[in-house]
C-alpha cells in the first residue's frame, strides 16, 4: 500500500475517539500502522440518517480509495428501528460502491446496557450477512469487548458504558486485519 490511498474512516464518536480525541482513536493507530492517507470522520452523536446525509461531504470530497463505515450504537441507543438502520447503511454501502470505493464494514463495539445490547447484536448479525452477500471485508471490533462467556468486557469500557477507554481503543485496533487495506 502507498500514499495514493485514501482511506476515509466514517462513523461515530468511537471513530472519533471521545472522549479522549482523535489521536487516540483506532483510526490513528490505523494511520500509523499503514502508508496510506486515513481521515477520521467520525462526528460524535452521530446516527447512521447522519452518517448518510453527510456521506458526501464526508466521505466522497476527499476522493478516497476505501471507506470503513461504522455506525449504529447511538441509533440503538435512541432506539431507531433496525429497518431504518439497515436502509441507511445499505444505502451507504450503495453509495461507496457506485462510486467505486474499496467498502469495509465496521462491527459495532459493545455496550453495558443489557435491553441495547440485545437489539445491537442483532444490528451486528445483519452486518456481517450484509458483508457476506456484498463480498466486502468486515472489522469486527465487537471481539474485543467480550469475555470468553458473552458478558461484556466492562474493564474496557468508560462509567458511561457505552465508549471505549483508551485500553479499549488499543483492543479495536487490535481487531484490524491490516491485510484488508492492500486491495
């Protein structure tokens, strides 16, 4: 991989890296693993109906080779319908490959709110059928934050339950098969 790839990561505030800020996110461990252009757009607060409205702005401007779109925990959160997340991530992934783009799906993380958590994985199952159909790679950062018996990984988690401390952000990247960005 070279410098002429630009790989545009979009998503929430655990792209982003809250609430320790984008030099301790998984995008920038990501950056400097690999020669390659990684810009974070990750928006802290951001739903997946956001996400898809600034996919222009975000993603497409910066003319990049890939995209890692990773998205749902905060429409979870506010419980959005499955449906709606699922058709604005289709319509992302739709997006990205009309316009040619390398496509990898991020698995959401974890969260310390059993009711969320259910509904979340049945968000991640859906992503990882999606990435089967398309034939497009998957990070499944969702890995890290579970122990061995499917409880979650509460050391790995803030107070708030819900965002990465900075060990967690290590164990991200940690999910990152760095061989899926030489495509």
């Amino acid at each position: 991989m070279n410098r002429d790839k630009r790989v545009v990561c979009l998503g929430d505030s655990i792209t982003w890296g809250f609430p320790f800020g984008p030099n301790y996110s998984w995008v920038k461990m990501l950056s400097e693993s690999i020669p390659a252009t990684f810009i974070n757009e990750g928006i802290n607060g951001d739903t997946t109906g956001n996400m898809l409205r600034r996919f222009d702005k975000s993603v497409l401007r910066h003319s990049p080779t890939h995209v890692v779109i990773m998205g749902g925990i905060n429409d979870i959160m506010l419980r959005e319908s499955l449906d709606r997340i699922q058709y604005n991530i289709g319509q992302m992934l739709d997006r990205a490959e009309a316009h040619g783009l390398q496509v990898i799906l991020g698995i959401p993380t974890a969260v310390d709110y059993p009711e969320a958590e259910r509904r979340l994985e049945k968000l991640r199952h859906w992503l990882r059928s999606e990435a089967e159909k398309r034939q497009i790679p998957v990070i499944d950062f969702s890995q890290a934050f579970f122990n061995p018996d499917g409880s979650v990984r509460t050391d790995l988690l803030l107070p708030d339950g819900g965002h990465p401390t900075k060990e967690g952000y290590q164990e991200m990247f940690k999910q990152i098969d760095l061989s899926i960005f030489s495509v």
